[in-house]
C-alpha cells in the first residue's frame, strides 16, 4: 500500500466522521428545540393547574354563598343556578381528585 | 586564539549529515478529533432522546388532572356568568354575590368563551382565567 493512497483513506474516514459529525449537531439541535416545546407545553400546563387550584377555594365559597342566600331568601333563581350545574343545594363541592 | 575549540565543534557539527525528519501525519489525529466529537454528540442525542421519552410521560400524566381542572374551571366560568346574568335581571341575591365578589377582587367576564380577549365587557368581572393549556 502506497503512502499516498493510505492517506487518501485516512482522508476518507476523516470526512465521514465530519459529515457525521455536522448531521449529529442537526440531530441534537432539532432534538432539543422538540424538548424546549415539551418543556414549554409543561410549564403552562402546571401553572394552569395552579390557577385553577386557586380558584377552587373561591368556587367553593361561591357556591356556598349560592346556596345559603338561595335557601335563606327562597329564590328558585339562585337555586337553580346549582342545579344547573350538577350541585345539590346545601352539598359542598368536592375538591377536586377526590372521589 | 581562545575561538579555535569552536570553530572546531562547527565543523564537525557542519560535516555530520542532516537527518531527515520524519513526516507528520495528522490523519491519525484529526481521525481521533473526529471520533471524540462525534461520541459526544452521539451521547447528547441519546441524552436528549431519553429527556424527550420521560417529558413526553409527565404530559401523558399531566392530562388527566388538566381534563379535570378545565371541568372545573369551565364549571365555575359558567356559574359566574348565570350569576352575573341574574343579578343583570335585578336578583336581589346575585347582586349581593357579585358586589362580595367585586370586593374581593374578582371580577366576571360575562363574554362567552371563545370571545377573543380584548372585547370589551360590559361592566363586568372576570376571574382572570387564561386559556387553557393544549
């Protein structure tokens, strides 16, 4: 084998490796722009999560107060506001995840 | 008279025929270069795909408490709105609730879902609810 072909393939291989090499930083850049969406996708999901787990003690209260005023003051209105909703007058919400 | 031992030593420096030095090839070395980038953005691939797998398990995870949680909140959006209506109608215990509400902060947007944001409400609170997640 001549010196001149031995380099020739070391050349070669060389340059498969750069090209690998260009294609793999693709890869990695496509790969972490994917997981920046997901991770995205996840930060508003929880702080939507959040929220709601914060509004949860004002539905609550507001339903109480629905309630009470519907059944103090008699109003068929009021009540009906409940009812519409799958909520028994005088029943406390159930926080929600729990059976 | 005291340069003679050096010119001495020139001379034979001089006469001792000049090694040829061997070529470098760097071939070997770029070759390991090669390999040593192309393992670590191998690994990163790996790394990222693996992320990828388990982020993708928490969003599977993460739906069925988001399914409950825009329930909920569409839920309570809708006894807002019935509310406000009511008290809109002159309901004497509607008015008392959004006037609590209004003192606590909370506002009612009687729009209905779907209204883009920025369309004018009349009068009117809104829990600040932001559009739920995808």
């Amino acid at each position: 084998m001549t010196l001149g072909s031995r380099l020739a393939r070391w050349e070669t291989w060389v340059t498969v490796g750069g090209v690998l090499v260009l294609a793999l930083v693709g890869v990695d850049i496509a790969l972490f722009e994917r997981n920046r969406g997901v991770q995205a996708e996840l930060a508003s999901r929880q702080q939507f999560l959040q929220q709601t787990a914060q509004l949860e003690t004002l539905q609550r209260e507001l339903i109480n107060a629905i309630a009470n005023l519907a059944a103090r003051n008699n109003d068929d209105a009021l009540r009906g506001i409940l009812t519409e909703h799958g909520i028994a007058p005088g029943a406390a919400p159930r926080p929600p995840g729990r059976p | 008279m005291r340069d003679e031992p050096l010119d001495e030593a020139d001379e034979e420096a001089d006469e001792e025929p000049t090694r040829p030095r061997a070529a470098i090839n760097p071939w070997p070395l770029l070759a390991v270069l090669v390999v040593a980038i192309l393992s670590w953005f191998g690994y990163q691939a790996w790394h990222l795909q693996r992320e990828h797998r388990s982020l993708v398990q928490i969003r599977a995870s993460s739906e069925a408490p988001l399914d409950q949680a825009r329930k909920r909140r569409a839920q309570l959006e809708s006894i807002m709105r019935r509310t406000f209506e009511l008290a809109q109608k002159g309901n004497p215990g509607a008015t008392l609730i959004l006037q609590e509400l209004a003192r606590r902060g909370v506002t009612i947007n009687p729009a209905p879902p779907g209204t883009p944001p920025g369309t004018p409400a009349p009068s009117a609170p809104a829990p600040a609810a932001p559009a739920p997640p995808k």
